[in-house]
C-alpha cells in the first residue's frame, strides 16, 4: 500500500469520531485555543486532549503556544486536511479587515496581497501600532511584487467600522480584541527578526488568504 493511501487511512480513520470531525469542521477557517475547542463541545479536557492527539498523529492539526497568553496552545488545521476535506463555502462580505498587535507585518501583508486576489475591500489596522512598517516587510513584500513603500500603521479604532470580517493574523491582537471571526495564529516574523521569517509569515498569510477568498460565495445584496 502506498504512503498517500496509509496517510488517507489514518485521516479517515481519526475522522471516524463524531467529536473529532467537529473540532475539525470549528477549525475550518481559523484557529482556537484548547479551552475553546473544549467550551465550543462540552468536553472535558482529558478527553479532549485525546482527541487532539489522535487528530495530531493522522496529521490533520498541527498545535503551538500563544505568542500572548503563553498558557494558551492554539490548535489549526495543516494544509493536508484541508486538501483532504476542502473548506465551507462563507457568505461573502462587504470589507475585510486584517488585524495584529502592531500592524507593521503579518496585518500589512494580509491587506495588501488579499488586493491581488481579491475585489472585496480590505483594511488593515493594529492594536498598538508601530511607529513604521517593518523594513523587512517592505523587503518581503516587493519581492513577490507588492508595494508597501506607503503604506503606514493605524489603530483599530481608526479604522474599524463594525462591519467587516475581522480576521486576527497574531495572537496578541486575538487575545486583546472582544470578538473577531477568525484567528489566523501567524508567528511574528520580528520576534526572529530575518528574512526567513518574513518569507515564512508570508506564504502562511498567502496560503490561508487563497483559501478563504476562494471560500465566499454569492454577491453582497
């Protein structure tokens, strides 16, 4: 038997658990922590720590700390999963906002590719914004042919109207913000502080930004 149909199997195989396909199904377009993934189900955490591992051995998520709340692990889903089940189709809506602690990066590069692929209006915005955009953002960024040259940091509340989907691409701006749709748990590039990192951050960013556009469905009424 081919690895690609062992792999499969065991996917499938974990799958097989009511309480599994739906941390995968809450999973579908964003992050969660530990807590709540338990809350969302009603399960007690030494049983969702077993399912959690079940899942992370047929390689269907993949879990990290919080880059905020060191207490918190954040669980996603790999991109082996979402190949293998695809994603659920989102009503399509009117702006799009990108968010993170310092909007200087992961937020910027989110804005500004999500253009590219994208007619839906974006907006990016931090919780405490950097005096600059990172140089080396600005370097990532012109090298997959995007112009971040004038681009500035702003504050949520200068920009947030209400009534966009608000996406959180860090922990930090996750944790700090009352209720966004959807947390993209992206490491911060800074923290590192080379050019890999931003190279990392950016395809992380571009990958989930390919797969959520490609999500929505119907017109804005």
């Amino acid at each position: 038997m081919s690895n690609g149909l062992e792999e499969r199997s065991r996917a499938y195989a974990a799958l097989g658990d009511p309480s599994r396909l739906a941390i995968i199904d809450l999973l579908a377009h964003g992050d969660l922590a530990s807590g709540e993934l338990a809350a969302e189900l009603g399960l007690p955490t030494n049983l969702l720590a077993h399912h959690l591992l079940v899942l992370e051995q047929a390689g269907l998520i993949d879990r990290h700390r919080s880059e905020g709340d060191g207490r918190r692990t954040y669980v996603r889903r790999t991109a082996a999963c979402d190949r293998l089940l695809g994603a659920d189709r989102l009503p399509r809506p009117r702006k799009v906002a990108f968010v993170c602690s310092q909007n200087s990066a992961r937020s910027q590069l989110a804005e500004h590719y999500w253009r590219t692929v994208s007619d839906i209006p974006v907006v990016s915005a931090g919780t405490s914004p950097a005096r600059r955009i990172h140089p080396r953002a600005v370097e990532v960024a012109r090298r997959h042919g995007l112009d971040l040259s004038d681009a500035r940091p702003r504050l949520v509340d200068d920009v947030l109207g209400g009534d966009e989907l608000l996406i959180a691409v860090c922990d930090r701006a996750y944790e700090e913000l009352p209720a966004p749709a959807a947390h993209w748990s992206i490491p911060d590039p800074a923290r590192v502080d080379r050019p890999a990192a931003f190279e990392a951050a950016f395809a992380d960013i571009t990958a989930r930004i390919d797969q959520l556009a490609s999500s929505f469905e119907g017109e804005l009424p």
